[in-house]
C-alpha cells in the first residue's frame, strides 16, 4: 500500500509538472508574442518618419548594437545596469518596399527574418528558432521583430520547476506521513493476524469486528463465518465419533461372542447357528456404518453445495429398483404412481432419501404388506410420498424417530435408529418439510416430504 501510494504521488506529480509546463509555454507565447507586436510598433513608431528623411540612403544597412553579456539564474541576476540577458534573444529588421535592408539590431541575421508580409511566423535561421512577426508601415517600409523560441521554453521550464519542485521537496515528508498512516491503519489488522496466529485449534469464539477498520469488517465477518462453520463442522466431527463408539461397541461385542462361538461349538450344529449368527451381525455392522456414514455425508455442510436439475420420479425410480430384493423377499406388493417432477438438488443425498423411506417401509412394514410411492407436484412444489399397510408410529413418537439411534420398544425389528434422521437432515438441507401421518388408503405409516419445485 505504501509503494502503491508513492507511486501514485509520484505520478501525479510528474503529471501536474508537465501539464505547468504547457500550460507555462502557452502563457509566455502569448505574452512574448504581444512584446513582439510592441516591439515593432516602438520600431514604427521610432524610425520610419526618420529613414524617410534620409535622402541619399548608403549601401550598408544601419546595424543598432546590442547589450552581449551573458548571464545565469533567475530575477535580479539576470538584470544589470547596461542591459538585461533576455536582450540578445530580441531581433529587428526593416526593409524597403523593393526588399533592401535598411536597419537591423546586430542580433538578427542579414537576410530577412521572416517572409515579408504581416503577421507571425515561425522560422529556422542559421539553425536558431525564431518567431517573427511583420508589420507594414503606412510609408510601405516592412518592420520585422523576432525573437529566439527557447526563451519561451526556458520561462516555462521555471514556471513548472517553480511548481513542481516544492512538491519534489515535500515528497520525504509526504512518504513519512503516508507509511505512518498507513501502518497505523493496519496495526489492529497485524493484533488480529496475530491473535489468529495464537489460538489453539479448539478455540472458535468470533473475532471482534470494533476492533478493526471500517474496510477489513467484511474479511472479520467472513472469518467469523468460517470460524462458525469450522465450530459445527468440528462439533458434529465429534458427535459422530462418539455416536459411532456408542453404537459399534454392542454389534462388534456380538461379532467376537459369536466368532467364539463358533470356534468352540461342540458339534457341527452349534457351528453352523453361530456363523449364521455371526454373519447376521455382520450384516447389522455393515449396515451401521453404511447409514452412519451416510448420515455424516447429509450432515455435513447443513446446506446443499452442488445442485443439479434432476426429475424426482426417475430419481425415485432408480432406488425403488434397489430396494426390490427386500421387497420380494419379504412377499410385499409395491404400488407405484410416478409423476415427473422436476427439482433442483444433490442427486446423492436425494437418493439416500428415497432409499431410506422406501427400506423402512420395507422393514418395518409385515410380509405381504403394500407399499405405495408417490410423486407429484401442486402449487409449485415437488411432492414425495411412502405409504406402508404396516403398524405405523404412534402419534406421541413421530417427532422423537428423527432422533439419531431412537429405535421404538417392541417393534421387534433390529435397526440402527438412522434411517428418518438421515431423511430429516437431507430435507433441511434442500429447504424442504417432512411430516408423519396415518396412511389414508393403508392404515399404516405415510411419510410426506415436499420441496421445492423447478417451472
């Protein structure tokens, strides 16, 4: 910021001395043109009434001498008691009505300063640069004033020297002034990199945002929403390793009772109905950590990061496939009425919901029961539905099944207790609403969810 701040001043300066310098030039030729003029009608008005006296005019032209001195600097040092230093820049001529010179100052050349006729012109002679500028006298005699261009430039160079070098002087105290300002306004960003250097890991509390300056509120602001996310993200981290050790330690104490079991059976019998014991907690394991990891994924971010535009129903109908060895193995009747319904969503976590509503149903429902999905949309919104012939969920449970591992007593069926709380979180996240009721057409369990609906 500092070097980005000199530099700019830098810049500006060497602009604002550039255009002094123009606009320097541009003021002395239009001054030193007016002396131009002057100049010449002084020459009128001074010699022409007497060259008309001069009858027998000699061959020479008369020469005016000049002061020649040479001198440096500005004011006074350029002024003296017999002249001044700008007088040498100054030439006159003045010539006849058939282009004899009769008079010049021993500053100008012998041939004519400039084309005789009346007004400015700028001219090259003997390599100098002139500006010239011609009058005609009313006895038809042409007076011509000129002077050397780089006293212009030179007038100018001092008006912008005169502007610019109080600028180039003041520019230490300018950078002086600039770095303290500057690092007085970073100083409460250096504390806070520094405080967030110090914290420990564990330590989310947000940053105070009256402690830095008005710009770098909405990078505290963003840090405090990252801190915030990092706190739940960590919060839910251990949540699962906890639930996880809550849950695995009775299905994998199961695992080495009935793996014991089975190595110390006494006849083929007692072996054969351990490892099919054995294999049956497999299972559970197996699909504990499925559904707890899928819980983890839904919960994740608490919001949906990719969204795809995705149809409900063939969604629904992808899962429903998979779900159909449950189906048939347990002899039940699958009713389904499918309408396209278009949503905007995560395809993985909607099908984690289809997949969970479809094999509760399927659990929890008797063998030979019905289960009936459904989708459609009314009113701009996506609606999805499982219908189930089973016992259903009392009325005073059916806020505690979103619970994580809540399992009813007596429903005499294993489970983890995941399934609704994974279908809650998705539902959250896609900004949708889930609600329990009694089937109307089965008598047993209907799960409703709607989201919403893609035009």
């Amino acid at each position: 910021m500092l070097w980005l701040l000199l530099g700019t001043l830098a810049v500006v300066m060497a602009a604002a001395g550039l255009l002094s310098y123009r606009a320097g030039l541009q003021e002395a030729g239009e001054m030193f043109d007016a002396r131009l003029v002057q100049s010449t009608r002084v020459l009128v008005s001074l010699v022409d009434e007497p060259l008309s006296e001069l009858n027998a005019f000699p061959g020479e032209p008369i020469v005016l001498r000049g002061w020649h001195g040479q001198a440096h600097g500005v004011g006074e040092a350029l002024a003296f008691n017999d002249g001044h230093a700008y007088e040498n820049k100054l030439a006159f001529q003045v010539w006849d009505a058939q282009g004899r010179l009769l008079l010049r100052s021993d500053s100008a050349p012998a041939r004519p300063l400039a084309t005789l006729k009346a007004g400015y012109e700028d001219v090259v002679v003997d390599g100098a640069h002139w500006r010239a500028f011609t009058l005609r006298s009313p006895n038809g005699r042409w007076f011509q004033s000129a002077e050397l261009t780089d006293i212009r430039e030179e007038l100018a160079g001092d008006i912008a020297g005169g502007t610019l070098l109080p600028l180039l002087l003041s520019l230490p105290l300018i950078a002086l002034a600039v770095w303290w300002s500057v690092a007085l306004a970073t100083r409460s960003l250096r504390r806070m990199s520094h405080e967030i250097g110090q914290r420990d890991p564990e330590r989310m509390t947000p940053l105070d945002p009256a402690q830095v300056p008005l710009e770098a509120r909405g990078l505290v602001d963003a840090i405090n929403g990252l801190l915030q996310r990092l706190d739940a993200a960590l919060a839910r981290e251990r949540t699962f390793v906890a639930d996880a050790a809550h849950e695995l330690r009775t299905p994998i104490s199961a695992l080495k009772v009935h793996a014991d079991n089975a190595c110390h059976a006494g006849d083929e019998g007692e072996r054969e109905a351990s490892q099919q014991l054995l294999t049956a907690s497999v299972q559970r394991v197996e699909r504990l950590v499925a559904q707890l990891l899928s819980l983890s994924r839904a919960e994740s971010t608490g919001r949906v990061v990719a969204r795809t535009r995705l149809d409900l129903a063939a969604l629904a109908g992808i899962e429903i496939d998979a779900a159909r060895p449950l189906l048939d193995a347990r002899g039940q009747t699958l009713r389904l009425d499918l309408q396209p319904v278009l949503v905007s969503g995560d395809e993985i976590a909607l099908g984690l919901l289809v997949r969970n509503l479809v094999e509760n149903a399927a659990r929890y429902a008797p063998a030979g029961a019905t289960v009936e999905v459904r989708t459609w949309k009314a009113d701009g919104r996506a609606f999805l539905s499982v219908d189930d012939s089973g016992p259903g969920i009392p009325d005073d449970e059916r806020e505690r099944v979103f619970d994580r591992f809540y399992r009813r007593l007596g429903s005499r069926h294993e489970g983890s207790g995941l399934g609704l709380a994974i279908v809650k979180e998705v539902v959250t996240a896609h900004a949708g609403t889930i609600r329990l009721a009694q089937s109307p057409h089965w008598g047993g369990l209907s799960v409703s969810v709607e989201l919403p609906c893609l035009a």
